[in-house]
C-alpha cells in the first residue's frame, strides 16, 4: 500500500495505484472493540461530510480508541471533551461498541459493507478523490437527489451541481488544466483563487453574505472543498435559506465573470436586491395541491400480535444537523394492554438507520415481567428489519448494535420482527418525538402517564 508510482510507470501499475487511492479514500473502518483503529491517522467517523476528526487530538501518535472506552464498553466523555472538537463528539457518541467485536476496515458504499468494483468506479467517479469525506453510497444520492428538486431555475441547479465537482474555471482550475493566468484574486489581490475562495471565502464575498439575515449560523465556516461547505450549509440552514444561498452563490460569480471580463459589477446590496427582484422564491407563486389521496389520510392503527403473544414497538426520532436522538418503544399484549413503555435520549449524531437499531436495542434492554411469552419486535425502519431477518450484515455500517440485537433476539423469547408503516407505529413515534423535545430518559413500568394512557386507547384498532 505504500509503494510509489514513478512518472515512467506502466498503464498497468498506474492502474493499480489508481485503485489503491479509491480505496484509501473509500474504505472507513466500522468500530467494535476499538483496539484495531487508530485516533487520528484513520477514517473512523460516520459523519457524511467527512471521516477524519476536525482537530488532531493531543495524544501519541498510533493511538488505539480503545483507550477511550470504559470496560462497561461506554466512550469516556471526559476524554472526548478533553481530546476533540466539540463537533465531532457527538458523532463519536452516536457509534456503538461493542468488546467482543473485532474493528473492521469496510467499504461504506455498498449495503454489506463490501468492496464491488462496480461502487469503486462509481466512488472514483463521484468524488474524483477530492477531499469531501463523503462516508455514505446512500447520502451521495440522496444529496444531488436533493440538489436537482430544489425550487431553482435550472441554471441554478446546474450551477451548483458544477459547484460541488469542482468544475468552474476558477483560477487555480484554470492553472491546473495549463494555462498561463495570475493566480491572485482580482477582487481582494491576496490570495490565490480557488473556487473556494471565490464564492465563500474572499474578504470582498464576504462583504455579501454578511448582509444575509441567517449569515450569523454560519459565520464560523472554516474554508474547505465547496462540497463540504455545502453540505455543512445545507445542515444548519432551513431548505429557503439553502436555495437562497445557492442564488447568492451564482450571483456572485455572475459578478466575477463581469469583473475579470472588465463590465460594469454591483456591489453587495445591489447584488442581493437583484436576486430577490428577479429570482424571488417560486414557492411564493404557486398555489398548494388541494387534491389529497383520502385512502393515505386515513388513520392506521397498530397492528395486534398473534394471540397469546406480546409486541413492542419500536421508534426513532432527530433533527437533521443537530446532535440528539430520541428513541421510543412500547411493550403491549394482544389485547392491547399496556406492559411496558419507555424513552430513552442519546446525545450523539448518527445515521437514521443506527438510531432505529437503537430504538429496537433499548426496547430488548426494558423487556417487562410478561416478556417469557413469545413477542414479536415491531419496527418501521424496513432496511434494519431486512437486515435483521437476513442476517446479511457483517460488515454494514450499523452491524454492531445488530450484532447485539440478534443476540438479545436469540436468548429471549422473541418470534419475529415485522415491519410496519409509520401509521401502525404513531405510539412509538409520539414517545421518540417527546424524548427528543424534552431530552429526558424515562421507563414507565407499573403506572403510565395519562397522556400516554389516552393516546395508546386511541391507537386500538
């Protein structure tokens, strides 16, 4: 892996190093115990926008993040304050551990966690080796999913869709592809112009976006690849504000191109007045759907175990780009009584996925009393349910807190797990939405709150 690859190299070898570089960038390593990857010199983070830790912790070099676990198998949050960036904390919470699994270098880009030639030509593709960190298969999709069904001009979208590759002829991507231009930034004349510093990070563009009223929740962006701030953006601002931020983006190069083609430009005010006047936000100007699909209105209800048996539902709830999960889970018997019900909050940052496996785990951990009769475990998360049932997850992203679901599944007397729709779930979900508001944990055994009483009568089918 560490070989070199000389200017005279053959296509064969230069192939081969060209693969060894997506796999340095693609592969990420999936945490158990926590004695195989290293602090700062590996890819360990699940974060989308980036793999590695924001700050170089103060600890020697080589270090195991096992040494930042407890032997309960908890992370030592005395440490990480101590140690990290308070932004990567809860990313570091939101992994589980587990000391009778071995760390596992895997490939995040596909559902198995295994490498296909297929998803590595794709990953060579889609991240060019720029450094974006992007961690996830899924999240590449989802996000030009996003960028392409935003309320833009198609320009727009085009626009920072090129943005996000890299792909406008800012100075330095001019210089790398041949040409003889300066380097230096005509509108500030300090630095050189990058993309990034063209559209973010100039003291002149800057002048710009200080005028945007929702500015302040990013002021502190450090430059980085116009992807990560992107996404970063998209992160800490509503949806408006995120189209409003791509407009001013492609005002602002707009402005460039009239400046290095010496036209008459505006200044920040003028700039932002255009945008508003001649690109205000479409959703001002259409009308809602009124027609609405009655059969999807209707109200479901939960679905009864099999006779004689019990279920739990089970329920996950987080706001985008900020760190909380709240989990919820119910325990009820085919009648419908209540068993057992309970909200347990975690302070961390994770897939959607890992919290749903953390709802189900929490509700295994609370089993009630009655839990010797057969139950069944009922989720709407359908990927953890597939994963579950097939067993096939050796190596995905979230198969350690699997790892020990199924163990709890196999020493209990659970059936099954089922997955159901978000309508037969409401319970489980209304208690994940009030673990995430209040940021409390609480386990109801003997008494139940009112509000909690009514709300399950009304759920009977």
């Amino acid at each position: 892996m560490e070989a070199s690859c000389p200017p005279g190299a053959s296509c064969v070898w230069k192939g081969i190093c060209w693969g060894r570089k997506i796999l340095q960038e693609g592969a990420r390593w999936r945490i158990g115990n926590g004695r195989e990857a290293r602090v700062w010199e590996d890819k360990w983070i699940p974060r989308p926008s980036g793999t590695i830790l924001l700050k170089k912790p103060e600890l020697e070099p080589q270090t195991k993040l096992h040494e930042l676990i407890n032997s309960d198998g908890q992370w030592q949050i005395d440490k990480l304050q101590k140690h990290f960036h308070e932004e990567d904390i809860p990313w570091v919470q939101g992994i589980p551990i587990d000391l009778y699994v071995e760390d596992t270098l895997t490939w995040p880009y596909t559902p198995n966690g295994q490498y296909m030639v297929k998803s590595g030509y794709r990953i060579g593709r889609e991240i060019n080796l720029h450094p974006t960190r992007s961690s996830n298969m899924e999240d590449i999709h989802k996000w030009w999913k996003m960028l392409w069904s935003m309320s833009l001009p198609p320009r727009m979208k085009l626009f920072g869709w090129r943005v996000c590759h890299n792909w406008l002829p800012a100075k330095i991507n001019l210089a790398h592809r041949g040409m003889d231009v300066n380097l230096n930034c005509d509108l500030c004349g300090h630095q050189a112009e990058t993309l990034t510093h063209a559209l973010w990070g100039c003291a002149k563009v800057k002048t710009i976006w200080k005028l945007v009223p929702w500015y302040h929740k990013c002021a502190h962006f450090k430059n980085g690849s116009m992807f990560d701030i992107m996404v970063t953006l998209k992160d800490h601002l509503h949806k408006s504000e995120f189209e409003e931020a791509i407009k001013i983006m492609w005002a602002i190069w707009e402005n460039r191109n009239k400046y290095w083609n010496k036209l008459p430009v505006m200044n920040g005010i003028q700039l932002l007045d255009w945008i508003s006047t001649a690109y205000p936000d479409s959703r001002n100007n259409k009308e809602q759907p009124m027609n609405i699909d009655m059969k999807h209105q209707q109200l479901k209800k939960w679905i009864r175990p099999p006779t004689g048996n019990i279920s739990v539902n089970c329920d996950a709830a987080m706001n985008n780009g900020t760190a909380g999960v709240g989990t919820g889970f119910i325990w009820r018997d085919y009648e419908g009584n209540l068993l057992l019900a309970g909200m347990v909050y975690h302070q961390s940052c994770c897939s959607v996925e890992m919290a749903e496996a953390w709802a189900i785990l929490e509700a295994l951990k609370y089993q009630p009393h009655t839990a010797n009769m057969a139950f069944e475990i009922q989720s709407d998360c359908k990927k953890i349910v597939d994963e579950i049932q097939h067993r096939d997850n050796k190596l995905s992203a979230v198969s350690t807190i699997l790892h020990q679901i199924q163990d709890r599944m196999n020493s209990s007397n659970c059936t099954n797990i089922v997955h159901v729709h978000r309508n037969n779930n409401e319970c489980a979900h209304m208690l994940a939405r009030k673990c995430l508001a209040t940021k409390e944990t609480h386990i109801f055994t003997h008494s139940f709150p009112r509000w909690l009483a009514i709300f399950c009568k009304a759920d009977l089918p």
